[in-house]
C-alpha cells in the first residue's frame, strides 16, 4: 500500500490536468478581433446570403475589410476565407495552393 502511495506521489502532475483546448486558428483570431462585432453568426446564416461559394466568400472577406480599412494581404484574407469555410459555409476548397 505504502508503494503505491509513494508510486501515485512520482506520477508526474500530467496525469491530473484537463486537456489542453486547441489553439485558434489566425483565420479565426482575425474574424473574432475584426468583423464579428458586426457580424454574428445570424449573418452567415441569412435566407439571401451573399456568400454561396467559395469564391463569393473570398469577394465577401475582401470587401469588408477594405470597408473598414484593413488593408488585408491576399494571405490573410484568405485565413478568414479557410477559417470561416472550415466551420460554417464548407464550400469546395477552390483557393490557390500554397508553396513555400
């Protein structure tokens, strides 16, 4: 008994701790800093989206962050394009392959 105390008290404090949430992606950092002010979760899901694929998202995206200023590179807009797709619209992946 006295050794599996002592074997419990060695263990290391891992075993005790929850799982770690996943760290967010940029694509979502961007969309939570910068647009979802105005833009909740309702506007994604409106009756006359203006978003229906994939390249209408990337027009989307690109819009409103020049509206307010942004001045986004392609890369960005393109994380918030991956990052909203990913887990609301899930429009075929129709964006240009990264190298490098």
């Amino acid at each position: 008994m006295l050794l599996l105390v002592l074997l419990l008290l060695a263990a290391p404090p891992t075993l005790a701790q929850t799982p770690a949430t996943p760290t967010p992606s940029r694509g979502e950092l961007l969309y939570r800093t910068h647009c979802i002010a105005c833009h909740t979760t309702e506007v994604h899901w409106r009756e006359k989206r203006l978003a229906t694929d994939w390249a209408s998202l990337t027009a989307q995206v690109r819009r409103w962050q020049a509206n307010v200023g942004l001045q986004w590179p392609d890369r960005t807009i393109e994380e918030v394009v991956r990052y909203l797709n990913a887990t609301i619209y899930r429009f075929p992946d129709k964006a240009p392959k990264q190298t490098g």
